[in-house]
C-alpha cells in the first residue's frame, strides 16, 4: 500500500531536521563555518557579527543553549513564586512582610532604578525580574509554609538554587564552559524538577 502525501512530506521534513542538526554538530565538533545556513535567519544580529571569528561565533552558538536553558528555568521560578505570593497576599505581595526588605527589596529597586536613569529601557515593571536565583531561594524559604506543597525539601531547595547560581555564572558572563560544568547543569536542572513534589 503507497505511503499517503501527508506521511511523505512528514518523512522529508523529518530528513531536512536531521541534515540540518547534523551539520551544525559538525560546525560545533571543528569549530568550522560550513556556512550551509547562510540563509537561516539569525535574528536581529549586527551586521558586524561575522567579523568575529569563526571559532569564537561556533562557541557563541554552542553556549546559547545553555543561556536557554537558563532563561526559561530563572522565568519559570519566578512564575512561580509570583503566582503562589499573589495567592497568598493579593496583587500588593512584593510590598507585604513575606519579602525581606533589606535582604531583597533594596537589593531589587536600585537594579531597576539603574536601567532607567540610564536611559535603558526598563525589563519589566514586575521588580520580581530583578531577583537573582539566590533572592528567589531567599522568598521561597523565607514561606516555606506557602511553598510546601510544592518542593519536598526546604534545604535542597537552597543547595539546588546555590549550586544553579554558580553554574550560572559564567554563562552569564560569557565565558565557555567545559562538558563537566554543562554536565553538572544539566543534572541541577533535573534535580530542581524533582523537588518539586
């Protein structure tokens, strides 16, 4: 019986997907432009970007994956946390007792008040997007009797989010990592999944 249309350009698909994950492995192994996706968009890049070396634009590539994985998991906790606090004390939580002053509402506001006296375009109006991963830590321990129900251990809670915040460091600040440290992120990623009950 002949394959029906839909299952052929699924199956072509599918074959294109591969070629192109295949050759960018192979960019990524020689530190090599094959330059096959000339014409793939690449976003809102300066023209200047292929200036840069070719070695160094194939590790900028390999280290955005990380920078990924960071970005959903940071706003994937903060979600979090504003949801639960928004639940507990109403749409004024940030301003409430639940958020130690000291130790994070005067950290966050000069964070804010810095992008905007420097004419950069504030990244939110929620001064939760100020947090760091250890201030998130912080709140989620902090209320611990409104966080129970969803992670299983107050101290793997902060172990979790120390050992996030480390490795986070140097992709953050642009530096390559080695297979061990993206090993180890990896691994920290998953365990924060499973704190969660």
């Amino acid at each position: 019986m002949p394959s029906r249309p839909d299952g052929l350009i699924r199956a072509f698909g599918m074959s294109g997907l591969q070629i192109a994950s295949e050759m960018s492995r192979i960019e990524h192994a020689f530190e090599i432009d094959l330059g096959w996706a000339q014409g793939r968009t690449k976003g809102r890049k300066a023209a200047e970007y292929e200036q840069f070396e070719a070695v160094l634009r194939s590790e900028a590539s390999r280290m955005s994956e990380f920078y990924e994985i960071f970005y959903c998991l940071e706003n994937s906790i903060r979600r979090l946390v504003s949801d639960i606090m928004f639940e507990a004390e109403g749409a004024d939580w940030w301003q409430s007792e639940r958020v130690d002053e000291k130790r994070i509402r005067d950290q966050v506001g000069p964070r804010r008040r810095k992008e905007v006296d420097n004419g950069i375009t504030p990244r939110s109006d929620n001064l939760i997007d100020y947090t760091t991963f250890g201030e998130l830590s912080q709140i989620i321990t902090d209320n611990w009797e409104l966080f129970e129900p969803v992670f299983n251990s107050k101290s793997a809670v902060s172990n979790v989010s120390n050992q996030l915040n480390l490795l986070r460091g140097p992709i953050a600040h642009c530096n390559p990592t080695d297979e061990l440290e993206q090993d180890r992120l990896n691994l920290a990623v998953r365990s924060w999944f499973r704190l969660m009950s």
